[in-house]
C-alpha cells in the first residue's frame, strides 16, 4: 500500500465508498481487496445495516 498521512475521523460510509478509498491507495485489485478484508476482519471497519452491526463475511 502506498504511504499517505491521511487521518480519517470515524463516520459513516457505504461499503462502496470504503472500497474506492482503499483503491485509491493500492496498486491493483489483490491488495484492494486484501485492504478491506483487513480493515473488517481486525474490527477497525464495522458493517452496520439499519443500526445493527452485522458481520461481514469474506469469501
């Protein structure tokens, strides 16, 4: 991933726009998706549908 000293405060984005932030920051689609994954999977990115956090699975 390329180095960027972005700061990010929380809010809340559509898993869309989560992606195309990541992308922007990667060199291809592997890493894209291994960023996400990441983010989910530590809990850093919590996918909430209605105001219920559900789990998000990564196939």
């Amino acid at each position: 991933m390329k180095k960027t000293n972005q700061i990010l405060k929380p809010r809340t984005l559509s898993l869309g726009d989560l992606i195309l932030a990541v992308s922007s920051c990667t060199k291809n689609t592997k890493e894209t998706v291994a960023a996400v994954a990441d983010l989910l999977g530590s809990g850093q990115v919590r996918v909430e549908n209605n105001g219920r956090f559900t789990r998000a699975r990564v196939c």
